[in-house]
C-alpha cells in the first residue's frame, strides 16, 4: 500500500479493522462483522491486480461494504476519510443515504 507520505506499507487486513472498529464503537457491529469487512475489501484489492495500492484506493473500498453494515459507523469513518468539514457535508451524505438506502435498509 502506498500511503500520502508516498512510503510504503504492507496491507494489513488488521489496520482495515481497527480503522473501521474506531467509527463502529457504540454501534451493533461485531467482531465477526469487522473481520468479514476486512475480508470483502482485501478480496476486492487483490481482484485489482495491482502489486501496489494507494491508501485512497482502500478506503475507497471499505465505504460501499460499511455503509452497507451500519450506516452511522459509514457517516463516522465517511467524515473522517472525505474530510467533511461543515455541516453540508453531513447533511448531503444523509441525504444521500435517505434517496439510497443500503440494501439491509430496504
């Protein structure tokens, strides 16, 4: 993984799911969820095929699978990563998230 610094880093299914467990706190979400997360989005990566990855191109991919897992931790890790910084942010993704719901909200 190249990080922003431009150093690298090896992937770790491990970081993906203390990252992700860090917008989960307080929320339904298991350990068990966390892990199959990790899992769906290190299978996405490796189905790329790309030797190497950037940071953004992996956070990319934890949004779809953990909007689709909790929508407040998708908000949380969401502000985090696209560096929201009003409340238009906030409330253009929750509109966002209203027009098109996750499927497990359907």
């Amino acid at each position: 993984m190249i990080k922003r610094s431009g150093a690298y880093e090896p992937f770790s299914r491990e970081k993906i799911i203390s990252g992700v467990g860090k917008a989960c706190q307080g929320r339904p979400v298991s350990e068990d969820d966390l892990a199959r997360l990790a899992q769906l989005v290190e299978e996405r990566i490796r189905a790329n095929g790309a030797s190497q990855i950037e940071a953004h191109e992996i956070g990319l991919a934890i949004l779809e699978p953990l909007r689709e897992l909790d929508t407040i931790a998708y908000l949380r890790f969401a502000s985090v990563y696209s560096n929201y910084d009003s409340l238009d942010d906030f409330e253009n993704a929750i509109r966002e998230l209203r027009e098109n719901p996750p499927e497990s909200l359907k």
